[in-house]
C-alpha cells in the first residue's frame, strides 16, 4: 500500500510523473502504443487512427471551452482550414511536417478572427457567434473550387519522409500517435504555465482575472488561436488519414461531436479529453459489433438492434452526465483512490 | 502442425507477394465467397438503406438456393450498419476487409466511395459500388474498382431532358427550371445538366439553389411563378420541399408546370408521402417498378423471393430492386472471372465488369446492360398515378451517351 509521495527535489516536484507506479504504467502504455499496429489488425488500427484525431481535436477544444471558459461550436470548421490548407500544401509538394503546422497555423489565424468577439459576449451568445463562423466556413469550403475543391472535395497525396510513402493505416499510425503525444505533452504542460493558468482564471471568473492584471483580450483570443491550431493539425492528419476530403467531413455534427467527447469526458482536464474522445469514437463500435454477434443467431433483427445501438449510446451519455457530472476521468480518479488504499477501505 | 506450416507458407508467400507489390487476390478464393456491404440501415439514409440491404441479401440467399451459389461456392453475406457516417462505414469497410477482404464490398455513400476508393486501389482485391451516384465515380480510370448499378446523376438528368425534349411541339421548345439542394449530392449535375440543356436547344430560365428539407420556399416559388417554366427538375432532395413548391406552384395557379425529380425522390413511398403534390409527379428511374413484370423474368423471380423471404412486405420497393440488381452483377462479374479459371483480382473483375455489354438483366433494366463506363446509363421517365398509388412509364427506355 502506497501512502504518499515523497518529493526532495524541485525537479520532482514538477515533473509530470511523480512516482515508479506512474512511470511504469506509462512506460506499458507507450509500448502498447508502439506495438499496437503489430498485435492489432487493420480494423484496430483504423479505429487507433480515428481515436488519435478525435483525441487531438478534442484537446484544442478543451483548451478553449474546458481550460478557457469559451464555448465554441465552430470545431469542426477550424478542422476544416486545417485539412484543406494541408491538401493545397500538400499538392505542390510540401512535406508533411510542414504541412501540419502550417495548417495549424492557418486554423489558429482563423481561430482568432472567430474568437474577436468574446470579448464583448460569452455564454450562449459566444455560441451563436462561433456557430455563425461553422457555417461560414462551411460554404466558403463549399464555393472556393480552387482551394477546397468545392463540393466533390480534393485528394491528398500520401505523407511522405525520407522515401518512405506512408499509404496505409499502421504507417499513418505512427505520424497520428507521435502528434498526439506531443500536442497532449504541451496542452499538459500549458496550464502549468502563466497563460494556461491565466486561461483557467478567466474561466472561473473573468473580472476577478482582469483584477489581477491578465489582459483578457489577449488572453480568450490565445485560447482561441491553440484551440483552433490543435483542431487545424488534427484536420490535416484527418486528411493525411483518408487523402479524400470534402466539406461533409467538418460539419456542425462534428463540432457538437467533439463537445460532447470533451463534456462526457471531463471539461478541464488532459486525461478526461483522451477518455472522452476513446468513449465517443469506440462505444459505437463496441455497440455495434455487439449487433453483429446477435445477428449471427438472428440475421433478420440488425434491422431493429441498429436503430436501438443509436438509442443505447444517447442514453449512456445521459447516464454519464447525470450520475457522473464531471465526467469519466472521475470515475477514474474514484478507481484510482480505491487502489490508493486497497485493500482497506477508504 | 501440417496446419500451421501451412500458414506459415501462406504468410510468407503473402507477404513476398506484397513486397513484389504484386495484388493480392481476395481472401475468399476457394470456400464461401463473401459479399460484404456496409448499408446504411440506420441515419438520414435509412429510407432506403434498409430496403438496399434487404435487395442485396435476398439475391445472395436467393442466389444459393435457386442456383447453387457461383459457380459451385455458395454466397456468404456479410452486413454491418453505416449509420451513414462516413467514419462509421469506413470502420466497417476495415473490418470486414481485415476479417473476410472480400471480393466485392458494397458501400453506402459518396463520402465513402471516395475514401475507400484510396485503399482499393492499393489492394487491388476488390469490386465496390454504393448507392451514390456521384459523376465523378463513374470513372474507370480514377477509381477503377468502382462502378454504380444505374446512371450518374448527370446521366439521370441528360435523360429527363432527352424526354423534355420529345415533348417539344411546333418550333417551341419547352423551358426548364433546375431546383436542387445546396449539398454535393444536389449540385453534382447542376454544371452538366445546363450543357446538354444548352446543346439540345432547351431553355434553363430559372436556377433555385435550396438547404436540403427547406420548409419556407414562398420566395423560391415566387421567382419561378416569374420564370414560367414547363418542367421544373428537382434533383438533391428526397422529400421536402419538394411537396411545398409544388402546392404553392398550383395554388399559383400553375397547373401547366410538370415537376420532375431523379431517383431518389422516385419511390412509391416517397411519392406516397408528398400527398395531393404527389399526383402527376414525375421523374427518372433506371428500374422496373416492382408492379411492372411485363418481359421481366427476373422482377417476378424477385418478387417471388421477396414474397417468401419477407411475408409482411406489401410493396417491394425500387432500392430493393437497386440491392438486388448490385448483387447480380457482383455475381456476374464474380462468376466470369472464375469461369476464366483467373483469380479474383481487382484488375480481373474489373475487366469482367467493363466485358459486360449488352448483358440481360432480365427486365430490371429495359435495355442490355453496358458497364463499360462503370454506370447504366439508362432509364426511363415514370410518372405517379395518386388514385392507383403506382408509377407508371410515361415514355420508352432511354440510353444517355
């Protein structure tokens, strides 16, 4: 039974993983990461892929509407600058490690137009704003044939290093994986820094920040640019994922997609995006293949378990928010502190 | 252990076979041969994915039953629900091409044709199709292992203007109106729709862009009271606001106006639901109405079938018929190339797709079949008749080029 830490270093103190236990679970959990494409099949690894972007995107909204206090429904359109300004990138033969930040950095710029006016609105009405962006966004993706290739979308040539032409899911695996971890490195790291903490200020009470002497304006239009950059470098690998892309993908489904993952998953916390966007991406799957094992017995019924899969996963995530408000990372705290002190009791 | 070196064997070989960049063959060269699809049975597409699903299993089960499978192997359906979501069928598509890699998948959208479209061609293994219809997948050299059982949409609306055409009396041609929702599926053949309007001499007077299932159209409706169209075609809806122009349109006063619609929008269902707008609807279908089994074998058989299989089914709709006619010619391609005594390669099937010319539908189509462009581009006008709730032709088959 472990019963506290024991700290005699600054640099203990502060580093990320404090303990052997936690080193250890890591260290099992990057080999698990490292090997996935390997013990997994093709369908694993698409799903890994899938959840990867989901994660990355998650945490640039988390940043802004968990970390920020900023609530935005236009995710899924700075998704959008992300993908296609690394597609146009892309085509004229620029390397993917380029691509990505640039795309990022496009979505941040967009970002910051779209976050100007949470300055003087918040709450429901930062909302509509952002909403208004989602759908201005979504026909300028629409209408510009040249850069976004309009409605029939554009083709993405595969992320390329060195020779090696990364075509396939285990491949882009490694690009996906190696992006999530640093971006959840950095978002990890930031709110142990003056401006992410400045971001949580401003969330629990505006005023009492700008008392303190954080420029707000400067601070909301930051959260919005690494909001909207995380969401451009996870709609570029979006695009690097299925080199097919066309405005369907980054619709305002996705955006409350992604909303949904950070709120079920915990708002404010690394761990609960990761949980949150595994939950929203996996539970269908694991649903839906639960319909396809009684369909071996009864073929005739995936006609009505499919529609009743939809139905299953809207009331788990009533349940979660109901029984659990701030989310699966508490329960995971809860799991966490019983093992602290198992077998007693706590 | 006979077992496991021959696995080993197997493995080796596949993955010299790979490295040699050589196709692989679907998994299914010998035993069951497996047709999987990933229909969408549930979400904004579920109108016709259960029909579709139903069309496509019912001829592989048919199929075993009357005549023995293909070529000696019998027909392993496999099916898993798209929701319509793109990410969805894409993770259904890796799923059962990782558990089966099948020779043919049947798909459930644009989105997905277009992504898979990437992988296909990379393995080389398998045949797809969709229920899109999309133009530019109608194109043997960039997405080569694609075809659509029926026209392009662009096709769809060369052959309601081939019609629009005939009707011309005099010198006068009629004029057209295009309706269509602002949406890939709607705009797809606004651009080629105007060309041939252009070349055949027809007068485009109106252009309406909708968002899809629009409910307040009075301002729409106002522009085209000014246009005075003879045919407005609407193309990118399924239902609504189909049913409201035209209720505005003759509460106008404009009784003269035909309202034409794309296959969609073409069901006895859906032209049940538009209510009194429903009579005299009219459109392109490149199927036989179930109801229609004059000369059509293959609709009585499948009738039949349906019949016996699916006892409550009152009316067997046209996706039925669209699942149906895509599992004939995934049988068809499968069994020319295992008749050839060739393996079940992409590059196989899809020469054994585009050898299908002139090939008998047994009536599902009025006219032979031609797959070499990977379309039917054929079809015929239908029109409702609201007192018998039941399409019936209004013009003979048309072949678009």
């Amino acid at each position: 039974m472990r019963i506290g830490d024991f700290k005699a270093s600054y640099a203990h103190d502060e580093s990320l993983l404090t303990t052997p236990v936690q080193r250890s679970w890591m260290l099992g959990f990057a080999l698990l990461v490292i090997l996935f494409p390997w013990l997994g099949a093709n369908y694993l690894t698409y799903l890994a892929c899938l959840t990867g972007i989901h994660v990355i995107a998650a945490m640039g909204l988390n940043i802004v509407t968990g970390y920020a206090g900023q609530i935005s429904l236009g995710h899924a359109a700075f998704m959008g600058v992300g993908c296609y300004t690394v597609a146009f990138l892309a085509k004229m033969g620029v390397p993917f490690y380029l691509c990505l930040p640039a795309g990022g950095l496009a979505s941040a710029l967009i970002g910051v137009l779209v976050g100007i006016p949470s300055l003087r609105i918040k709450g429901l009405y930062l909302a509509v704003a952002t909403l208004a962006a989602q759908f201005i966004l979504m026909f300028v993706f629409r209408e510009w044939d040249g850069f976004t290739g309009g409605v029939r979308g554009v083709n993405l040539p595969p992320a390329e290093l060195a020779g090696w032409v990364m075509d396939t899911d285990p491949e882009i695996y490694y690009v996906i994986m190696a992006c999530a971890f640093v971006m959840l490195l950095g978002a990890r790291n930031l709110f142990r820094t003056y401006i992410g903490r400045s971001f949580i200020a401003i969330r629990d009470k505006d005023i009492s920040a700008e008392v303190l002497g954080i420029d707000l304006f400067r601070s909301k239009l930051l959260a919005f640019a690494l909001g909207s950059f995380y969401a451009g470098v996870a709609g570029g690998l979006m695009g690097y994922f299925y080199r097919a892309i066309t405005p369907e993908h980054f619709t305002l489904t996705l955006s409350i997609f992604y909303l949904a993952a950070i709120i079920v998953g915990g708002l404010g916390t690394v761990l609960g995006t990761i949980l949150g966007a595994a939950f929203m991406a996996l539970v269908p799957e694991v649903l839906r293949g639960i319909v396809s094992l009684i369909t071996v017995w009864a073929p005739d019924a995936m006609a009505l378990l499919s529609p009743m899969r939809e139905m299953v996963f809207g009331a788990l995530i009533i349940c979660f928010l109901i029984f659990e408000p701030h989310g699966l990372v508490e329960m995971w705290r809860r799991v966490r502190r019983f093992f602290h002190l198992w077998p007693f009791k706590t | 252990m006979t077992t496991r070196r021959h696995a080993l064997k197997g493995v080796a070989a596949a993955t010299g076979l790979t490295a040699m960049g050589l196709p692989l063959t679907s998994w299914s060269q010998a035993g069951d041969l497996v047709v999987a699809a990933a229909p969408p049975i549930t979400g904004v597409f579920a109108f016709a994915g259960v029909g579709l699903n139903m069309g496509l299993n019912d001829y592989c089960e048919w199929r075993n039953e009357a005549r023995g499978g293909i070529a000696g192997r019998r027909i392993r359906y496999i099916s898993e629900d798209s929701a319509y979501k793109m990410d969805q069928a894409m993770a259904v598509f890796k799923k059962l091409m990782a558990a089966h890699r099948p020779p043919v998948f049947y798909g459930d959208s644009t989105a997905w044709a277009k992504a898979a479209a990437v992988e296909v061609s990379q393995l080389g293994t398998t045949l797809t199709c969709s229920p899109s219809f999309a133009s530019d997948l109608a194109d043997p050299e960039k997405v080569p292992y694609y075809f659509m059982a029926g026209p392009t949409y662009a096709s769809m609306c060369y052959i309601l203007l081939e019609y629009i055409n005939s009707q011309a009396k005099g010198g006068n041609k009629p004029t057209v109106a295009l309706v269509y929702s602002d949406t890939e599926f709607g705009r797809d053949p606004i651009e080629a729709a105007k060309a041939r309007a252009k070349q055949l001499g027809l007068n485009v007077v109106q252009e309406i862009i909708t968002k899809p299932g629009s409910v307040d159209v009075s301002a729409e409706v106002a522009r085209l009271r000014r246009a005075r169209p003879d045919y407005v075609i609407f193309h990118g809806y399924v239902l609504a606001p189909i049913p409201e122009f035209i209720r505005q349109m003759r509460e106008a006063g404009m009784t003269g106006t035909q309202f034409m619609g794309t296959i969609w929008s073409m069901d006895k269902s859906t032209a049940e639901a538009m209510g009194p707008a429903g009579e005299g609807w009219m459109g392109v279908m490149p199927y036989r109405y179930s109801h229609d089994v004059k000369d059509a074998p293959t609709m009585v058989t499948m009738n039949q079938f349906a019949q016996k299989r699916r006892p409550e089914i009152k009316y067997v709709s046209t996706f039925y018929t669209h699942g149906w006619l895509v599992g004939s010619i995934f049988a068809e391609v499968i069994e020319r190339v295992l008749k050839a005594n060739r393996p079940l390669t992409g590059p196989n099937m899809k020469a054994a797709l585009e050898g299908l010319s002139d090939w008998d539908s047994g009536g599902i189509s009025g006219l032979p079949i031609n797959l070499k462009g990977h379309q039917i581009a054929t079809g015929r006008i239908y029109r409702f008749d609201a007192n018998a709730k039941l399409f019936e032709p209004a013009s003979g088959w048309i072949r678009t080029s």
